[in-house]
C-alpha cells in the first residue's frame, strides 16, 4: 500500500499562450522532503501552486490526500485546509499582533474556540523560536522573525502537508539561518514538504529528493546524494556548477 499523498498527471498549465507547465509528472509520498530548484522562470512556483489551487492546471489531474482538485469549491476547501504555504512575502497582516496572525485561520476556518487557538500559536511560535513576540505587530519584527510567523501561522491549521516557495529569498543573509533551522526542525518532526530553494546546504541536509526543472519541466529527479554526486542531464550539470 503506498502512502502517496500528492500526485500529478500529465499537468499543463498555460498563462495565456505561454506554457509554464508541461506535462508534468510527480509523486509524493507522506513524509516526504522534496526540494524543487532550477533557473528563474521554470514553472517551479506555479508546480506548487497548483497543488492547493492559487493556480489553476488546465489540463492533467492533481490529487491530493485522496482529494482530485477541481472546479468544485468544496475540494479545494478541504485540500486547503491540509495545505500549508509559506510565500518569499511573508504576506502577513500588519494590523494584527503576531498572535492574532496565527489565530485568525482556526477561529474563522476551523471554528476553534479563541482560548484553543491562542493555545496552538503559542506552541507553534514556540517551535519556530518567537513565543516572545507573540503580542508585537509584524512591522517590529526582522524579516527572518516574519517569516517564522508566518511558518506558524500556516502551521496552527494542522497541515499535512507544507509548500514554500522561495521562502528566503527576501530575507538578509543573515537571516537566511534561522528561517532554514525552522524549516529543519519541521523536517524532523516529520512533515511533508515541497520546498523551492536556491539553498543547496537546506536541500543536502533535509531533502530525499531533489527535483531540477527547466522550462516548465521536471528535467531530473534523483535521490539528493545522487542528484549532487551523479547529476544525469546536462543541463542540471550546468546549473549545479553555477549554483554551488
């Protein structure tokens, strides 16, 4: 019995006449780490999005935990509601304390009693290392610090499954660290994960697999050591020769 959580099937995806997914073919399994790299503009943002529907796929199937993604909103309500995403913005509300970002999905979504909520943020702020800010607003913290808000805000909706897209390419340097050691730790715990990076010390240390894409396709797709050691396409060559 597999215990496949994600899978893609011959998914097109076009923006207007420009193809940015083609064909694409992608199995994921519960627990997984997967990390998705390539050059700018290689359809690896939209392969996520597709997967809790921020984009739509016009062609192929996409089903998630047993549910097929389609027209039917209800679908899409319940695959979002296992999804978790974390944006390169942190996309956080800056009117709202940090405690409140992290609330604001159970309350409204999950209709969790407010003290529970509260409850579950504090322990997951807790577990991405920023209890201590809970009652700041977003706009007083340092972008590493929003960015692991926003890792716990997705997290206090119990996800099953967590996307990230580029999630520190906003970030200084030297916040990069403390973003990744949260995603680790997360990666320990044993989540499922899609993570589209440039960061290759991440994928080498978290990752099973490692997926190259290039111009809307899933060029290669190997276990991480051997995709580092053993890369079998030219152009993963040359695009790991750059990177690392």
């Amino acid at each position: 019995m597999s215990d496949k959580i994600i899978e893609m099937k011959n998914v097109n995806k076009w923006f207007g006449d420009f193809q940015v997914l083609k064909d694409v073919n992608l199995e994921v399994q519960a627990k997984q780490k997967i990390v998705v790299c390539g050059p700018s503009g290689s359809g690896k943002s939209t392969l996520i999005r597709c997967i809790n529907r921020l984009e739509e796929h016009q062609k192929g199937s996409i089903i998630v935990d047993g549910n097929q993604l389609t027209e039917d909103t209800k679908n899409i309500e319940k695959i979002r509601a296992e999804v978790g995403m974390v944006f390169q913005q942190f996309n956080l509300f800056p009117h709202l304390s940090i405690l409140d970002n992290c609330t604001l999905a159970p309350i409204w979504v999950k209709k969790m009693p407010k003290k529970e909520a509260e409850d579950l943020a504090m322990k997951q702020l807790e577990q991405v290392q920023i209890a201590d800010q809970s009652q700041k607003f977003p706009g007083q913290l340092s972008g590493g610090q929003q960015q692991r808000c926003a890792i716990a805000r997705a997290l206090c909706m119990k996800p099953k499954i967590m996307l990230f897209d580029e999630p520190t390419s906003a970030l200084d340097p030297e916040m990069i660290k403390e973003v990744l050691d949260a995603m680790v730790n997360l990666a320990k715990g044993g989540m499922t994960m899609i993570v589209v990076t440039h960061e290759m010390g991440f994928a080498k240390e978290v990752a099973d697999e490692v997926i190259f894409m290039d111009e809307g396709m899933i060029v290669e797709k190997a276990a991480t050591k051997e995709f580092f050691a053993n890369p079998k396409s030219d152009r993963t060559k040359l695009f790991l020769s750059q990177i690392l």
